[in-house]
C-alpha cells in the first residue's frame, strides 16, 4: 500500500500554528515558526515511516549546492534526518531560529559535532 502525500498545510504539533504548504513547489516537511519536523517519512515525501515522532532541529549546516540544512532528531526513535530550509515567500523558516541553531552547532555540543561527522 502506498500512499502519496499532497502538498498541504498542518498544523504543528510543537507549536500549534497553522502552517501553509510552500508556494513554491517544494514540500513542506517542518514548522516555519518552531523549525520542528515529524518522523513520517524513509525517503522524503513517502509517508512511509510509522514512528510519527516529533523532530526536534538540532543543528544547522552548510552544503554547497544544497544551502542551509536543518538536522532534526526524532524524539521518538533518535532517527536523524537533514532537510533543506524553506525560503517561502508567505511562511519562511524563522532565520533567527536557524541563527541560534548555528550558533549551537559552533560553539561545542559533542553530539552535534559527531552528527556532522556523520551525516553524508
Ligand atoms: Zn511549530
Ligand atoms: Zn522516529
């Protein structure tokens, strides 16, 4: 059985907003506002993925090519999962939110340091 997701809004779970899909194409995969995601998906957009935890950002970097990359953790399973930050015209991803998150990754934070290394 597979399902496929439609590009629409939800309302997050950390937060509570209401937050719209991305208007320019792409999916919306985390709150805008909170920058938490949810653990629904194997491959992005699949849905595949029963954990359905929240997804706590824990760190913010750079790839060339790619942009900015918000590292989210599920808090459920530990899972990590690296998506790209959304620039949406109507509801972008709270660039100060994404600050304090780089901040965090710079200034020590062992775990964040050997996610990097780990992350492909
Ligand atoms: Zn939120
Ligand atoms: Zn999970």
């Amino acid at each position: 059985m597979s399902r496929t997701r439609e590009n629409t809004g939800f309302r997050c779970e950390q937060c509570g907003r209401s937050v719209a899909p991305l208007t320019n194409g792409s999916y919306r995969n985390h709150c805008p506002f909170c920058l938490y995601s949810k653990h629904v998906d194997i491959t992005p957009g699949d849905w595949a993925c029963a954990c359905r935890g929240l997804m706590e950002p824990i760190g913010v970097r750079w790839k060339s090519g790619k942009g900015y990359q918000i590292v989210h953790r599920c808090r459920r399973c530990r899972a990590v999962r690296v998506n790209r930050t959304a620039d949406d015209a109507l509801q972008p991803d709270d660039y100060g939110l994404i600050l304090q998150l780089m901040a965090l990754g710079e200034e020590k934070s062992e775990e964040a340091y050997t996610l990097r290394v780990q992350l492909p």
